[in-house]
C-alpha cells in the first residue's frame, strides 16, 4: 500500500513547470470545456503562443473560481 505525500514547499517548482506547462496547456486548449469556453466569448480559437497562454489561464482562472465558488 502506497501513501501520499503532500509536496513540501520548494523554491524551484516554476522551473519544473516550465517542463509541464506547454504539454498541459495544450491538452486543456483541445478538451471540449476550453473549446465551448472560447466559443460562448467569441475569441479566438486558433490562438497560438502567447495568446493561447493568456486563454488558458483565464480559463483556468473562471474555472477554479467558479469551483470555489
């Protein structure tokens, strides 16, 4: 039987999500949710680079909030 381990605080956790986040945003930005997201605001949807950075993370952003809510 395997435990969990909650991570420990570690200074240099952006540089590994420089590692995941081009894989990661690019998963989001193909799921439904993100592509009916885009649609209900009339943006772009063929967004690359730093656009589609922007789009996911406000993305991401609504979503949390809106989970938290």
């Amino acid at each position: 039987m395997s435990s969990f381990s909650p991570p420990t605080a570690n200074p240099s956790l952006s540089d590994h999500d420089d590692l995941f986040w081009p894989d990661l945003r690019q998963i989001i930005s193909s799921s439904s949710g993100f592509k009916r997201w885009v649609l209900e605001r009339g943006l772009d949807a063929n967004a690359k680079g730093a656009t589609l950075d922007v789009l996911v993370r406000s993305y991401l952003k609504q979503t949390l909030e809106t989970l938290a809510y």
